[in-house]
C-alpha cells in the first residue's frame, strides 16, 4: 500500500490547537468529514488518485515521530477522494501565517471515506492474505522501489558492514509490538516499522526521503540475511528515543 503524507493538514475551526491537551476525538479526521490538506509539489497525489494519507497528531505532524514516538499509536491511514484547489505560491507577502508554513504546496480538498488507526492496517498487511490484500489495497510488494533505488534488491541500499557502520546517527522506539527506527545517511532519510519473529527482521512500514524522491509504503517485507544483519548492528548503537511532549493528547476515542 503506497502511503502519501502530507505538508499540513487543515484544522478544526472550532478546535484551539494553543492548548496544552488535545483530545483525539476532536481533531482526528472522520469518515463523511471534508477537509483540506496540502502536498508537497514533490510528493503529490496523481491524478484521479484516491490515496492513503498518513495523519499524524500536531505535534509529530511538524515535528516527526522520533520526538513523541508515543504518538506512533495514535497515528492513523485516512482514505478519500481528492479534489485540487490551488497551488500556494512562495512569497505571497499578504500571505497568511499558515500559508507561509505551507508555500509552494498543493491544496486539496479530502472527502472522508475511510479512517484506520496506522499500526491496525501494519498488523492488516500480515494477517490478511495477499490475494485479500491486493484487492482492497493494491500490491504491498516493494519491487517499484527495489528497481528504481538500485540494482541489488536491497531495501536500504546497505550490503555491508562498512555501509552500515558509516550511518552516523539513528534513534529507535517500541510502538505497541513494533521497533520503531530512523536514521540518516548523507542526504537519505529512511525511517521504518519492523517486527522481530526469532531472529528475522520484517519491516511493516518504509519511508525514504531524498532530493526528489519520497517513498512510503505499509507492506510486509523480509530482509535479506546482510540486511537483517545490518538493521540489528544499527538497533544495537542506535539512540533511545523518549517523548519530549509529555501527555499532550487526550486518548478518548
């Protein structure tokens, strides 16, 4: 399942967003519920696409995930259908705050049709069968990706010790029964879900950023034996990561 994320989502006028707590129920999209959101120029749906768009809560909305990993479990996948608005242009100078958060961005309107909390459909993709799955929500193989990245199949385009041991920095979380983990190499950012079955690495959910390439996909994909290695070397240095938001969300729903 490709996943699209967006710039910004649009928010609830009758929601003040300023407070310490925020409940869930009030700013979490709903099915039949029309709202805008906007996309980067790089990373935009095509055309007559109905996507899967990752909604994160505000804070790891602007901030990432690997600053409240917590918010991992209250992420969700909404489905609609897309109607374009219009194109927000780089300086406007009676351009409103939120709009120059979000220049150069593409503004839809989102018709509501599906909402899905993030890790239910990373344990779907497991527990449903492949042919179920295809049929509800497309290929969940990353083959796409694998030819376009590179040329060995590997998924982050590491085969050895040296490559792995030059990744400067990477941060990792649990979320529920998943491994959370980012890091950076030179200018790619990867961030993914994996499980552990024994010692075999699965990764549920992938994301790649880079200059004029975004990635992302909800699948089910076992990692070579030099990846799961890897992956495992990486876990192994990597950074603790802790919420530095405390508990600004209001879990009621």
């Amino acid at each position: 399942m490709k996943i699209r994320l967006p710039v910004l989502w649009g928010r609830p006028a009758d929601v003040d967003c300023g407070v310490k707590q925020l409940k869930l129920s009030e700013i979490l999209p709903k099915t039949g519920q029309t709202i805008n959101v906007y996309f980067s120029e790089d990373d935009s749906p095509v055309y007559k696409e109905n996507p899967h768009v990752l909604w994160k809560p505000p804070l790891t909305e602007m901030n990432g995930w690997s600053e409240q990993p917590s918010d991992i479990l209250h992420s969700h996948i909404v489905a609609g259908q897309l109607k374009f608005l219009r194109q927000v242009l780089r300086g406007n100078e009676e351009a409103t705050p939120l709009e120059r958060m979000i220049e150069k961005s593409l503004e839809y309107e989102l018709l509501v049709t599906d909402v899905q909390p993030f890790l239910k459909m990373c344990d779907a993709v497991k527990n449903m069968s492949p042919e179920l799955w295809q049929e509800r929500y497309g290929s969940k193989t990353l083959s796409g990706i694998l030819q376009v990245q590179n040329n060995r199949g590997a998924l982050f385009d590491y085969v050895n010790d040296t490559e792995w041991a030059e990744v400067y920095w990477a941060g990792t979380a649990n979320a529920g029964s998943y491994i959370y983990l980012i890091f950076q190499h030179y200018e790619v950012h990867y961030e993914a879900l994996l499980q552990q079955e024994e010692n075999q690495l699965f990764v549920h959910y992938f994301s790649l950023d880079m200059y004029c390439q975004t990635e992302r996909y909800i699948t089910r994909k076992k990692l070579s034996s030099k990846e799961n290695e890897g992956i495992k070397s990486l876990m192994a240095r990597a950074v603790a990561l802790k919420d530095s938001f405390g508990d600004y969300l209001l879990i009621d729903v």
